[in-house]
C-alpha cells in the first residue's frame, strides 16, 4: 500500500522538494552574492565566487527538476506549457506564473554570468542585480503555492534560509555599510 501511495504520488513529492531545494539553493547564492558585492568579506575571508557558481548552478537544476517532472503528476496533469510559459496554466494561475518568471529569470540571470565578457562586465553587474528580484519572486510562489507554506516545519527551515540574506539585501539597498575594518 506505501509503494502505491509513493508511485502516486511520486512526481509530487519529488517536484515538492525540487522546489525547496531551490529555495535553500537560492537563498544560500543569493547570500554568498550579497556578501560578495557588498564587500562584507573582501580581502579577510576566503574567496566565495566558485561557492557561489556551484550555488547558482545546482539551484538551476532544482528548479528545472521542480517544474519538468510536474508533467508526470497526475492530479495537476500539466503540459509542458502550463510549466514554461507564464498564464498558461489554469491551475493556481497567478502563483504559478510568478513561480515561472521567477525560475526563466534565475536560470537566465544565472548563466548570464558566462556571457560576462560578451556583454561587459559593468552591463552584466547591472543585469545580474535583477537575480535579487526573482529570488524574491520564488519566496512569493513558495509562499502562494507551496504545499507545505503553512506549515510550521517548513517556515522554520525557510526563514534560516531567506533571513539572512533578505538582511543583507536590506542593507545593500539601505546604504548602510559596515564600518571599515581597521589593522
């Protein structure tokens, strides 16, 4: 009876834990990015930029596998539209489109950083500062559609993993900078 219940519901779960893997995924990048930028660490700490790329790129993975192997769920029974184009879809239409925006403008804003060089690195700067955007965008989809949204579990696990991030964002739009270190 449990193997049925799991085949069941197999695409679910697995798509279920795609998406909050995303999340931590994101919000760890999002914070290793911050703190990079902000130059929290510069010159005193080690140098996080192959963090976070590994980051960046499993998050890549977790939110192609959170909306690809929806189209085996049998109670959504989605197209591969309804998980790749914003409004497609009928179900939940608003959270599910944001959550779509949200994984386009990650994935694309996350390689864009091998087209670096081609679109210059001040152009890239300004693009890449968008990635604060969408992560936010997947908290809204997380938090609109999420199964476990309600549950005191998973807001526990997510707010370990979006506040301290979400701060640093706070504090690089601010304009509050840490004090200088002094030697």
């Amino acid at each position: 009876m449990l193997a049925v219940a799991a085949h069941t519901h197999l695409f679910w779960i697995t798509s279920r834990a795609a998406g909050t893997a995303a999340l931590l995924l994101s919000s760890a990048s999002v914070g290793i990015g911050l703190t990079m930028g902000g130059r929290l660490i510069r010159r005193r700490g080690p140098d996080l930029r192959v963090t976070h790329e590994a980051l960046s790129l499993a998050t890549m993975v977790a939110i192609a596998v959170h909306a690809l192997v929806l189209l085996g769920d049998g109670y959504m029974k989605p197209s591969l539209a309804d998980v790749m184009i914003p409004l497609a879809s009928s179900f939940q239409r608003l959270w599910m489109s944001v959550g779509i925006v949200s994984g386009w403008a990650m994935i694309v804003l996350g390689l864009s950083y091998y087209a670096r060089k081609r679109i210059g690195a001040e152009r890239w700067r300004r693009l890449h500062r968008l990635s604060a955007l969408a992560w936010i965008m997947g908290i809204a989809h997380t938090l609109g559609q999420g199964t476990d949204a309600g549950q005191v579990w998973f807001l526990a696990a997510m707010a370990i993993a979006v506040i301290p991030a979400l701060t640093l964002l706070i504090v690089r739009h601010s304009g509050l900078r840490p004090a200088a270190a002094t030697s």
